[in-house]
C-alpha cells in the first residue's frame, strides 16, 4: 500500500490536472462565445477546487497529532472521505427541490457538481488501494 504522502501527492497531481484541463476548456469556450457551456465546466472547475482545498484542509487537520504512521493514514482517508458525504448533502437537497419544481438549469447544476463528486471519489479511492 502507497504511503500517505505518496497518496497526498498523486491526488493533488491529479487535482492539478483537472482545475488545468477545466481551465482550457473554459478558456476555449468563451473564446468560441459558448459562454451556458463554458459556466457549466466552471462548476467542474469549482468542485475541483473544493476537493483539492479540503484534501489540504484534512492534512492540516491530522497533522501533529502522534500516532502510528499507519493510523494517522487511516484517520486521513478516513476523514478524507467523510467531505465526499458531507459536501454534496446540500447539492443533492438542491437537487431534489430543483426537480420538485421543475428548475431544469439548477438541476443540470447539481448534477454536474454530484456527478464530479463521483469521479473524485472513486479516483481516491482507487488510488489508496494501488
């Protein structure tokens, strides 16, 4: 199994590359005047963020704290995903009350910032057990 910084590090990269590739795709769109398309990839771009500060925001928060190098990794991927329930909470509500009312354009958002929570996960995920 990887080390946590080795872990750490290969999620950032992977961070890194998708707020880089979102960027671009946002800069390609407005260079284009696809400006509905370019802000839903803001969204993507936004979630991607969010996730690279909370993984930085975990790291802070297990830091210091003198255990064993093993249940400090546990703690990290454990309280690491913990932000992948707790963040969507609201967007899957807004969701929800988006559908009751038939609020399509705020729908399509949820979904965009629930279905990237997806990837996220499961890249993590993925990565801890390589």
């Amino acid at each position: 199994m990887k080390s946590i910084e080795q872990v750490k590090t290969e999620y950032l990269n992977y961070l890194d590359d998708k707020l880089q590739v979102s960027n671009k795709i946002i800069t390609n769109l407005n260079v284009d005047g696809k400006n509905d398309e370019a802000n839903l990839e803001k969204i993507r771009y936004n979630v991607y963020g969010i996730f690279k500060t909370l993984l930085l925001a975990t790291e802070k928060k297990i830091q210091g704290k003198s255990k064993l190098a093993s249940e400090i990794a546990d703690e990290f991927h454990k309280e690491y995903l913990a932000t992948f329930d707790k963040i969507p909470t609201n967007w899957t509500q807004n969701f929800n009350k988006a559908k009751e009312h038939g609020n399509t354009t705020e729908m399509i958002t949820e979904e965009i910032k629930l279905a990237v929570v997806d990837e996220l996960r499961e890249s993590y995920i993925t990565m801890i057990h390589e």
